[in-house]
C-alpha cells in the first residue's frame, strides 16, 4: 500500500487536474503612483481585489466623482456611437492610434463635439422641421385647388392646370359651380373653408368627429397626398391626407380648428384666387429649393464631423472603459490612517507573484514615486477562489462543468475527464458516422473562421455553436467512430471491413421462419455486421447489444467517480472519507452492478444462455438456491451469497461510524480546554485566534448525522437510480437508428421507386430536410442534454462539491462594452 501511496504522489501534476494555487497578498501603495499601478495590474490580469468598503454606498467611495466624470463620458461616447448609427456611417474597423491622451483633455474634446452635434442637430432639426411645413403647404396649395375649382365635368385637375378666366365675372355663372358660387367673397352666405394636412391613418376618424361635432353642416373633402412626408418627431416617413371641409358661421370654424389640433392636423391657409395661389406657390417651391440646398450642406457637414469622431471612437470608448475599471478598483482600496497610502487585498495564482511584483515596480518607477509598493503574502481564514489555466480547447469543457458549479478550491476537477467521456457518452446516442460527418463539416467550417467570427458580434445562438466548436468537434469524430461501430450510414450498412460473417439461411431473412441467418465464417472483424440489418432478429440483437452496452459504460463512470472521490480525500488528507466512504461506496456498488457488469462479460465471452434478469433478481430473493441453467461460472452461488452479504454491510459502514468518529474526535480535542478557559484572563478570550474554538461552537452531532444518514441513503438509492439512468444510452441510439431508418425507407426509397423525377426530387427535399432539421439540429440537441445530465447527476454526484467561486481577476481584457 504504501508503495502505491508513493507512486500516486511521484506522479506529475495535471494542470487541469486540481486549480492554481492561490495567496492572499496586501498592497500598500502610495497614493501618487496608485492609478498607474493599478493600470498595471489591470494589463496583467492576474489579481482579484477584494472589496475592502463593502459597508459603503457607491457615492461615499474615495473617487466616486471620478467613476462620474468617466461615466458621464461614457454617455457622450454613446451618443456619438448612436449619431454615427443613425447617419448610417460606419465607425472605423481600424481606428486610428494615437497615443493616450490625458482623460481631462479627453474630456474637453468630448464636450466640445457634444455641444456641437448638438448645436448641428438642432439647426437641422429647425430647417427639417421648416422644410416639412413648406413641403405640407405647398401639397395644400396643389390638392386643395383642385376643391376649390372644378372643371365643367365636376373633375379634379391632376396638373392643376386653370383657366384665366375662372373667377372672371363676365361668365362666372356658366363656368363655375354651385359651390364655387358660393365661395365668391362677394356672395353673404358666409360659406367658409378650412384646408390643411393630416395623417391617412387619422383622417376617418377625422372625419367621423367633425361630423359629429358640426351636426354635419359641413362638407369634407380629402385627396392623398401623393408622396411620404417625414414626421419631425419620430423621423420615420408617414403618408398624409390633405383635407378641405367646407361650412358657416365662427361656432363652427372654432370646433373645427379645435379638432385639427387635437389631431395634430396641420392647417394652411389657401387664397381663393387663382393668381394669389401660383405666386405663393412660386414662392414655397422657391424656398424649398433654398433649405434642400441649405439642409444638403448640414448634413454633410455633420457627416464630416462624425466621419472624424468615428476615426477616433473606438480608442476612446477603450479608454474611458479602462478609466472607469480603474477608478472603480481604486474605490475598493483603504486609505492608511496618514491618508498618503492605499491599502488592497487580493487572490492572485503563486506563479503570478513575481509578474505582479515586476509591474509595481514598474509602476512606481514611472510614475517617479520616492516610495515603492509594499507586496507581502497574508495568511488567509477563507477559501480561495478557483482558478483554472484553459486554452480555446478546454475552455468549452470547463464552462460545461462550471454551469453545474464552479469547483470547491483545488478538488478534482470533472473537466479534466470531461473531455472525452462527454463527447463519447453523446457518440454513444448518436452515432451515425454519415451524420457525424456532417457534424464534423460543420466544426471544421467555424474552426476555419475562428479568427474572423471571434471579432464578430454574434447572435446567441450562433454564439453558443461557435464557443462550443471543439467539443463539436470531437462529438462528430465520435459519431463517427460509433457509427463505424453500429454500421450505420444515414441508417445504411456497409461492408466496408470484408464480408459478412452470416448468410440467410431462407430466402429473405426477414420473413425467414427459422432463424433467419447462419454464420458460416469468421466474425465480422469491426463493428456490427452488415447482415443483422433487415433480419428478423435485428431489433432483439441491437437492444440486446446496447442495452448491456450502457450498463457497461455506466458502471465504468460511476466507478472512476467514486475513486475520484478517493484522491479528493487523500489530497485533502481526509483519512475518514477514505475508510467510511470510498471504501463501502467501492463495495456496495461494485458487490451488485459490478457484479452485473462481470457477468455482462462473461455472458459476451462464453455466448451463454443464461438470462441475467433472473440471476439479479433472485440473487436478493433467494441467493441460496440452485441457479440451474443460468450458472456462469463455477462458484456463482456462494459468490453471491458473499457479493450481497458486502452490500448489505457496506450501508451501515457508510451511515454509522464516520459521525460517532468526528464527535469522539472533537471531544478528544476540547477536552479540558473549558478549564484551563478560567483561569485565562477575560482579554485573551477576546482575541483567541484558535479556528477550533469556533469549530467547537457550531459542531452539532445531530446535524452531522442527519448529513450522513442523507448522504448514505442518496448513494445507495443512486446506485440503483444511476445504473437505471445510464439506460438512456440504449434508448436514445435505438431511437435515432430508427427515426433514420424511417426517413430512408419510407421517404427516400418510396420517392426512388417512382420513374418521376419530380416525385424523386421532393421525396429527396423532405429527406434532406428531415435529417438536416430533425436528426442532426433536435436529435443532436437531445443527446447533447442527456450526455449533460449524466454528467451532472451520474457522474458529478459521487465526488465532486462545486461550491467553489471563480476567480475574476481585474483585467481589461475582461471588460466587455456592457460595462458602459
């Protein structure tokens, strides 16, 4: 034993197997090389502080005008971000690098452009807004012309165009109308008219209300406007209506004038004489062709001035993120009681000691400080934060694991086996090597663009596939190996590794009476043989073969979690869970589903008859009698008798002596110490460091064996329920095997055996679709989800804790645009 004892600890450490070591430091920095120091740090990512004004508000911080000042300049970036979106320019991919400029003098810039964007957005917005009223007018005048002169046939003129002689008095009556009679001002029937301009989506009920309003003693005309005219508020461009309505007296004219505002209708005032008309007509297109060229000159202007601030908004952006992570660190810093130094707490990794040590240096050398920071290492009461060094392969594993619970400091670490058991646990329910390879195309597709895509803002789904590109990766190249394994190609056999190793022994195995195939030569030397496809003993031997597949495999994890367990209690020195849990764990699970495994085994090896279903179930109900034709081995029955009596023994070994141990343990260790308590002074009760005496406060022999007798009977009733889970594995492989094998026969084939190309190519459509849509996105989804849960529940559960907290270093690699 203690030979194997020094070849585990001889062996070199995995990077991934356990998190870095970590140490508390202090920094005392003076305060005139502080925010150079701290920027440092930042660029090197590699310290978490600890907030040490926790108990503050943000606005009673140290530099919280600072975090103002950069927050305000945030807005401002912000503003000029969404000017340059609206224009619909672009800010530049490769801004221009200046050096870093001081944030007051950056600060003044950014005021500067800000007033004056916002002076250009208001000029423009007065010559828009100008330019709309004239534009809206100058539609009335066409439209409402049209109301108020009509030609013999009652028609509206499109082109408006007016004879000399409509309002002449000579043959007034023979030209014009009844209406138009009417409006002559010589004429004392006081008809009147209102003409203006509204939204086509309000002009119903315009109408509607006006009618009610006036009793209907007024006539309502309307004509569409004809072109989209820009709203001033919302800037989007609306269709409009222009409207004349008709009637007597002042009563009726205030309610009319009453409505139009509360419609937001704008009213324009309209001469009835022809000539008055065109000369104000002359002079609205006149000054519309003006503010077109007036406006066209802003915005170019405004452009140009975007244009430049787009050059430089990325850098800025940058550095006002940088500003404000670096204030904002600062304000969990102390001040020292003579107010000239800060003081930091913080986890950084051991190996980053020197690295951190280098850039204070640094730090206080530039920014010509007379006293350097002081770094030294702290002893520290609390957990540390985990840390684990991952690259672009492992990353995706370890967030896998870490959705689930970040690790407990330094325990084993599930990523580590993650790597393989999780891609091959999917493969195990997926496999289809024509399937994996189109996987595979897809992994190496975003593998390929991997340097362009992770510049790219992508959407959440793209996002996802793209983080988790390599375990798609070896979750294709295991599909396809379970699929070599399952002889199966879009559910299609192939003799690719020789001949079949069976032959039909009637003509169509699948309506054989008999047995349907006879074996006539060697095995089929990889996989499944081709010859078991279409046979009438297919189904029986596939589920036979999967089902005692998963068992296998589920056994086979459950077992490398429990001795897990073991180096996370040998590393921890926990000699108690060696001895009253990973001992009778190993033995419980091993004495019935081990046992079930071997016999798997040796079933496979000796092509036995014997029904396992019988030998488990009777192995509990009556071990002692003769087993018969389902005997195995030789010493099959008293083997079982002693496997059951270890199971049995192995639930009060898990449940009773560990709690009774830990409170001889704590007696063993306080015993005496109340005593020797009295006679120790009052003061050094106070501050008696001792951990142990807090231990001795919140022991609870109740509560600890309540948490065994929990954790006992959740093992042994997962032993049964985990072996049960990993079944999943059968089910989900049978059930994409089928699904595929339907889409082929009742699809693709059925659609082939028509001679019409059309039918081939829509039967061939709805088999591409299926497998794209159905096998490889929601099939591909499920085994993704179950592999998942067999990690998290089956697997996870027998040693790992995950109730560690991540290390987040201050880093401004780390700062997202978010944080603005």
């Amino acid at each position: 034993m203690e030979r194997v004892e020094k070849f585990i600890d001889n062996m070199p450490q995995m990077d991934l197997m356990r998190s870095e070591k970590m140490t508390l430091v202090q920094l005392i920095i003076p305060v005139e090389s502080a925010h150079r120091a701290i920027t440092y740090l930042g660029e090197l990512g590699l310290l978490q502080f600890r907030d040490l004004n926790a108990e503050k508000s943000p606005f009673q911080r140290t530099f919280v005008n600072q975090v103002k000042r950069c927050g305000e300049m945030s807005r401002k970036l912000r503003f000029f971000k969404d000017q340059i979106s609206k224009a619909g320019l672009l800010s530049s991919v490769h801004p221009v690098v200046e050096p870093d400029v001081e944030l007051e003098e950056l600060e003044l810039q950014l005021a500067e452009h800000e007033h004056e964007l916002i002076e250009m957005n208001s000029n423009s917005e007065k010559l828009r807004q100008t330019y709309n009223e004239l534009l809206e007018f100058k539609i009335v005048l066409q439209k409402a012309g049209g109301f108020l002169v009509s030609s013999n046939n009652h028609a509206v003129s499109e082109e408006w165009e007016l004879s000399e002689n409509v309002y002449s008095n000579d043959d007034y009556v023979e030209t014009s109308s009844l209406l138009e009679q009417e409006m002559r001002p010589s004429d004392q029937s006081g008809l009147r008219f209102i003409s203006g301009i509204i939204c086509k989506s309000k002009a119903l009920r315009f109408e509607r209300l006006l009618f009610r309003a006036t009793r209907g003693n007024m006539l309502f005309n309307q004509a569409p406007a004809g072109e989209e005219i820009m709203d001033p508020v919302s800037a989007e461009m609306v269709e409009k209506t222009v409207f004349v309505v008709f009637f007597s007296g002042e009563q009726a004219r205030t309610k009319i004038l009453k409505i139009c505002e509360a419609f937001v209708a704008n009213c324009y005032p309209v001469p009835e004489d022809i000539n008055k008309q065109r000369q104000i007509t002359r002079e609205v297109l006149s000054r519309l062709s003006e503010l077109e060229t007036t406006l066209d000159a802003g915005i170019h202007h405004r452009n140009k001035a975007l244009t430049s601030i787009g050059y430089h908004l990325t850098q800025w952006m940058s550095m006002v993120r940088r500003e404000k992570a670096v204030y904002d660190t600062l304000n969990m810093l102390n001040f020292d009681v003579t107010k000239k130094c800060l003081v930091g707490e913080g986890w950084c990794p051991i190996f980053a000691k020197a690295q951190i040590q280098e850039a204070l240096q640094r730090a206080t050398f530039d920014s010509n400080s007379q006293v350097g920071v002081i770094f030294h290492v702290m002893d520290a009461i609390e957990s540390p934060p985990t840390y684990f060094r991952t690259n672009h392969f492992t990353n995706a594993y370890q967030e896998i694991v870490d959705a689930y619970g970040v690790a407990r400091y330094q325990e084993a670490n599930p990523a580590v086996y993650t790597v393989i058991t999780f891609p091959f646990l999917f493969a195990v329910m997926f496999g289809d090597w024509g399937h994996g390879i189109c996987l595979l195309l897809g992994a190496l597709v975003l593998i390929a663009r991997e340097s362009r895509l992770s510049t790219q803002k992508l959407g959440s789904f793209m996002e996802m596939l793209f983080g988790g590109r390599y375990v798609l990766l070896l979750m294709s190249l295991f599909s396809i190996y379970c699929g070599l394994i399952y002889n199966e190609f879009f559910s299609v056999p192939f003799h690719i590794f020789g001949g079949s190793a069976y032959k039909c022994r009637d003509a169509n195995c699948s309506d054989a009476p008999t047995a349907g195939l006879v074996k006539f030569r060697d095995p089929y030397p990889f996989g499944v043989d081709p010859s078991w496809r279409g046979s009438r003993s297919e189904l029986p031997f596939l589920n036979s073969l999967k089902m005692k597949m998963s068992i296998l495999l589920g056994v086979a994890q459950m077992n490398l979690g429990i001795i897990l367990s073991y180096f996370n209690a040998r590393f921890f020195r926990s000699s108690l869970d060696i001895r009253y849990q990973f001992v009778p764990q190993m033995i419980f699970l091993n004495s019935l589903f081990g046992y079930l495994s071997l016999l798997i085994i040796i079933k496979w090896c000796t092509g036995s008859q014997a029904d396992l279903y019988h030998v488990m179930i009777y192995m509990f109900l009556s071990p002692t009698d003769d087993l018969g034709d389902n005997e195995l081995f030789w010493g099959q029955r008293p083997l079982q008798i002693v496997l059951l009596l270890l199971a049995l023994v192995a639930v009060p070994w898990m449940l009773f002596p560990k709690p009774f141990i830990l409170k001889k343990l704590h007696s063993e260790r306080f015993q005496g110490r109340t005593y020797g308590m009295l006679g120790t002074s009052e003061f050094d009760l106070d501050v008696e460091p001792d951990p142990a005496r807090q231990h001795h406060e919140d022991f609870n022999f109740g509560e600890v064996f309540v948490h065994q007798m929990i954790h006992s009977i959740e093992f042994v009733l997962g032993a049964v329920s985990n072996t049960a889970s990993y079944l999943r594995l059968w089910a989900l492989s049978l059930a994409h095997s089928e699904l595929s094998t339907v889409f082929y026969e009742k699809v693709l084939l059925l659609a082939w055996g028509y001679d019409n190309i059309v039918i081939r190519l829509i039967g061939l459509a709805v088999f591409a679709f299926a497998t794209a849509f159905i096998l490889l996105m929601m099939e591909t989804l499920s085994a993704f989800l179950h592999a998942l849960r067999l990690h998290w529940v089956e697997f996870q559960n027998k040693f790992y804790h995950g109730d560690g907290y991540k290390f987040k270093p201050f880093s401004f690699a780390l700062i997202t645009e978010d944080e603005d």
